[in-house]
C-alpha cells in the first residue's frame, strides 16, 4: 500500500478533544471516518485492523480519518461504556462533513468500533454506507439497527476467537441492505488474512470508486 501521509490534528468531541489522524484524499471519492476496537482492551485507532482498513480506503482516494475514542491516549474524557463513544463518533462524523462537504459520507468500524460507530451513523442521514469488521454482536446489542435500509457492508473471519462467526452470520441473514463477506480461516484481527479483508473492504463499492 502507498505511503501516505497523515496530518495530527485534535477535534473538538463532547468530552474534550479527540486525538486524530487525517489523510485528506479527492473531494468525488467519499469521506471515511473508522472507529477503532475496545479501549479497556487497548484498542487505538493504531491498532493494525484500523490501520489496514484506513489505508484501503486511502489507496482508493477517499479522505480518511481515524481517531481516538475519549480517554485514550491524548484523547480527553473517559470511558462511557459505548454511549459516549457514539457520541465521540458523531462528532467526528461532524468534523469530517464539515472539512469536506462535497463528499459522501461513509462509516467503518472493527469489532467494538462497529458497535459505537453504527450507532452514530444509524441516526445520521449524511451517512451513505456502513462498513462494519468483525462487529461484536456477542458482546453488544445491535438492535438500535432493525428497519435500518441503508447499504451495510461486513466481514467476518469464520475462525473468529472473539466473536463467533455463527453469530455474525446469523445477526445478517435476511437482511437485503447486508452484504456479507466471510474469511475463511481469519481470526478476530485478521494476521494471516489482512490484504483479503482490505480488498473486500472495498468489493462492494467499487464502482463508486472508478
């Protein structure tokens, strides 16, 4: 993947500023904000699935930016449990619309970030598409998402040690606005299976990208 380069920036977020990483990309490709893993367990928006998310999105020429959830790292607040991360995530769905306002907005998070993302982007009508890996519906409940109708893509690792694929594919099934991928043999956070998550990342909207 390309060596892009990122501008550290600091955006205002309910509890205090949010430490960030910005790459700004082509005002007709979307803008991607991705939210990163659990905190408590040492997820940053450094965590290597992030990163790889981050620079697929980049490589196509989208503005990406990650970001710190509060309370960590430099990030102020503390941990809310997944409420206040929502509310860290809108305002980052904020500041993103706000610094590029002819792009499409689009949503992605990993494992936990899924959770706290979605929930912001589920009542956010800028949000155009959803992107959720290894989202952990067996830790959280997703069901702030029924009747949602917007295009939603996941992936799943079938050999997943965290959230069992079973219960992802299940959480899915039925749904039209879902497109699933599974990874045969990829565990939670991908370590043999890294390059075919970004590139189903992208499988589903690669039109838009052309």
């Amino acid at each position: 993947m390309s060596d892009y380069q990122h501008k550290k920036i600091f955006i205002q977020g309910p509890a205090g500023v949010l430490q960030s990483l910005y790459h700004p990309g082509r005002p007709d490709r979307p803008a991607v904000v991705i939210c990163h893993p659990h905190p408590v367990y040492g997820g940053t928006m450094r965590n290597k699935v992030v990163y790889w998310m981050a620079r697929a999105f980049e490589d196509a020429g989208c503005s990406v930016l990650r970001f710190n959830f509060r309370g960590v790292e430099q990030s102020e607040g503390e941990w809310d449990e997944g409420r206040g991360e929502a509310d860290d995530a809108r305002a980052a769905l904020d500041w993103m619309d706000e610094t590029q306002p002819e792009s499409r907005l689009w949503l992605a998070g990993f494992s936990f970030g899924c959770y706290a993302g979605l929930q912001a982007a589920r009542t956010d009508d800028r949000v155009t598409h959803m992107f959720a890996v290894a989202p952990a519906v067996n830790l959280w409940s997703f069901s702030f998402m029924i009747g949602e109708n917007r295009p939603i893509t996941v992936i799943s690792g079938t050999a997943d040690e965290i959230v069992p694929f079973e219960k992802v594919e299940r959480s899915v099934k039925g749904k039209r606005n879902i497109q699933f991928h599974a990874i045969e043999g990829a565990g939670h956070f991908f370590p043999q299976h890294m390059n075919e998550m970004a590139k189903l990342l992208l499988h589903d909207v690669h039109a838009e990208l052309i």
